[in-house]
C-alpha cells in the first residue's frame, strides 16, 4: 500500500462537478456530486443520534440499493424541517436522477450546516443543468472544498494497493471541525474506489474500520444530527474473495480512514492541541471504551490540556464517574512515560520535563486500570478560547 498525491480524482471510474449554489452566505462552493461511471455497492455509517436529518433518513433508506450519485450541500442541515424537508430532498434526488437518467433510489443525498432552515429547493434544482454539465474525473480536489463549513483546510487522502495482483487506488474527502464524538460526529465523509468488493464485504468492512477511526475521535462530545460516511466500490461479477486481498483492502481502508480522522482532529474548532487517551487492563472492552470515552470528553482534562495543566486529578475523576469499574489502588495514570498516580499513590514529579511534553501539540495519556485485558483508545483535543467563540458566533 502507498499514499498518493491527490483525493478522489484519481480513482478511475467517478466524475465530479462543485459550484457556488448560492446556499451559502459567502460566495463559495457549497454544492457538488460524486457521480460513478457505472452502479455501485455501497456502504454506509450514520449518525446515532434520534433526531436524524431528512438526507440521512434518504441515504438509510437507499444504501442497500445499486448506487450511481451522491449529491451533496453545505451550510444548511436540512435537520428538523419535518416533512417538507424530506420533501425537498426528495425532490433533489429524483431531479438529479432524471439528469442521469436512472431511478431516485441510485441516488445518495448528504447535508450539513445549521439546523431547522428549509433548503432553497428552486435555487438548488435550478443549478442542476450547470452541476451535471460540469462533471469531469479531474474535479475531486472541488468536493473536498464544496462540503466545508467551519473547516479551514479541505480534508483529503488516497492510497494505491494491489489485490488479486491489480493495483486499485482508494481516495476519500471528509469535513468536520466541530460536534466531533465517537459513535460519528459532524462529519460527512466520502470514499471511492475502483476495487470490486461485494456488498456483503463491503458493509462489514466499513463499519469495522470505522469504529477504529472515526468513532474514535472526540473534540466537543457531540453527536450532529447529519453523521454520513459512505464507500462506494464498483459492482463486479468477480469481487474480491482471497482472504489476502480482503485484508489488503482493510488496511488500505483503515489507513485512509485513520488519516483523514487526524486531519478533522487537527483542524477542530479552536484546537491547538490532539491527545490520544489510552486505556489498558480495564476489566473488558466495554471498560475501557467507557473510560476512554469519559477521560476524552472531560471539559475539565480538555481545559487542562489547553492550559498546560498537570492535573491528573481530573482525569482519575473522569474514569471514576465513567461507570467502569475502577480500583483506586490498582490504578495508575501516566503522560507518556512519566507516571504521575502509581496503583494508588501520587508520585513525586519533576514538572520541568513534565511541561515540556505539555507543550507539544500532540502526546498521550495513558491509564491503566489494573483489572484485566481490555483496552481502548480515542483521540481528544484541547478546549480553548477560540472554540468558544467559533461556536458563540456560528448561526449569526
């Protein structure tokens, strides 16, 4: 497997088209579509949360189907506008399908932006024409940009990898810089790749590459109303079977996915600083996430992190109200190496060398539970100034 130069134009097999609908405020892309030469598998993992945007309820309904389009807008949810904004999405879907001359149920739809506003449905069909005019295999580095919203750089990767001794190229876009938690987060993400894989493989994979990459990022602990990742891979009489190429294509998956999960991470809402928690001999995995996820989401560690602060008091705290079962004496937590809370004793520490790792914008953290084999781990980040007012200003 390698890393390529480049994001989703240089699989073979998609065109692309973006272009300033109008949806946003600020005269940027705001409007673009992955469309695949021919119908493909897809895969998909959406948000968690109970209340779910009409686009989201779209792509659930559809994602088993065969997949031609994704048509994706930034800036306006399309989240709590009740019936009329499935309505809308509707509407979008089936006009885009005619254009490409395929049924509704081939095309995907994505949202994402500020909640309860109805799409501007004449502004956005009437683009259609100029949209589908401008797909081109040379347009991907456009959807990166088009799915933007408070993101300062465009989110992309791709890789090449060899199965069945062909060599297939992989390639994803993803946005997201705040409402990032595990179980997803404001995030929309879009895979591609030219590899056959069969709708069964395809789902199993996906879903277990995204708990270890993006369900394990946190930068605010909340879960949007908009959650999307989608892999579409071509329909293939001959997909991939060897056990070999199965597990050639996961890692390759899994290194994209692990990839541009530390892009959202390192472009969050005021982040200055990613820190990776670790949990280990926790009683079970189910432990352990429950730690990790607690310790990760601590507006007190968060703040700690941001100001440089010690405090491993606050993240014994966290694990301890996590609902894990813990032992004050058989735990110990540590900043990398240097242990600071040894099975129950607060150590001696030089602060010196301690502040210095401090300082890095990225290190870890890690707590040992003493109870048995699981473990977990998931990337925060510090809570600053900035993202407060990133998030005190975002709707006006």
């Amino acid at each position: 497997m390698e890393k390529i130069k480049g994001g989703l134009e240089t699989v073979k097999g998609y065109s692309f088209s973006s272009l300033e609908c109008g949806i946003r405020y600020d005269n940027r892309l705001d409007y673009t579509i992955i469309s695949a030469d021919n119908f493909c598998n897809a895969a998909g993992v959406f948000t968690t949360n109970k209340i779910y945007a009409a686009p989201v309820k779209i792509c659930r309904e559809r994602i088993n189907n065969s997949i031609k389009a994704i048509i994706i807008n930034s800036t306006n949810a399309n989240a709590c506008t009740g019936s009329k904004g499935y309505e809308n999405a509707a509407a979008i879907t089936r006009d885009i399908s005619e254009k490409l001359d395929v049924k509704p149920e081939n095309i995907l739809m994505a949202s994402t932006g500020i909640i309860g506003r109805q799409l501007p449905l004449e502004k956005m069909i009437k683009s259609h024409n100029r949209l589908i005019k401008g797909l081109s295999s040379a347009n991907g580095d456009s959807v990166a940009r088009a799915i933007m919203t408070t993101d300062t750089v465009p989110k992309y990767c791709a890789v090449k990898f060899t199965c069945a001794q062909k060599e297939y190229t992989m390639a994803g876009v993803a946005k997201g810089s705040g409402m990032i938690a595990p179980d997803m987060a404001t995030l929309l993400s879009f895979i591609i790749t030219d590899a056959p894989v069969s709708k069964e493989d395809l789902n199993r994979i996906f879903k277990e590459k995204i708990e270890t990459t993006y369900n394990s990022i946190t930068i605010d602990g909340d879960t949007s109303t908009n959650d999307t990742a989608i892999i579409l891979a071509p329909i293939s009489d001959e997909p991939l079977k060897n056990d070999s190429d199965i597990k050639n294509f996961s890692q390759a998956l899994e290194f994209l996915l692990s990839d541009l999960a530390e892009k959202l991470m390192f472009d969050g809402e005021g982040v200055s600083k990613v820190v990776k928690i670790n949990v280990s001999s926790a009683r079970n995995k189910k432990d352990a996430n429950l730690i990790a996820k607690s310790v990760s989401r601590s507006l007190l560690v968060k703040t700690a992190i941001f100001g440089n602060d010690p405090n491993w008091g606050r993240i014994a705290c966290a694990a301890g109200y996590s609902g894990a079962e813990i032992e004050e004496d058989l735990l110990t937590i540590m900043i990398e190496d240097k242990a600071l809370f040894k099975k129950g004793e607060t150590l001696d520490v030089n602060y010196t060398d301690l502040e210095e790792i401090l300082k890095r914008n990225s290190y870890s953290i890690n707590i040992d539970i003493g109870l048995g084999s699981g473990h977990s781990s998931i990337f925060t980040s510090d809570l600053s100034y900035e993202y407060v007012k990133i998030n005190a200003e975002y709707s006006t």
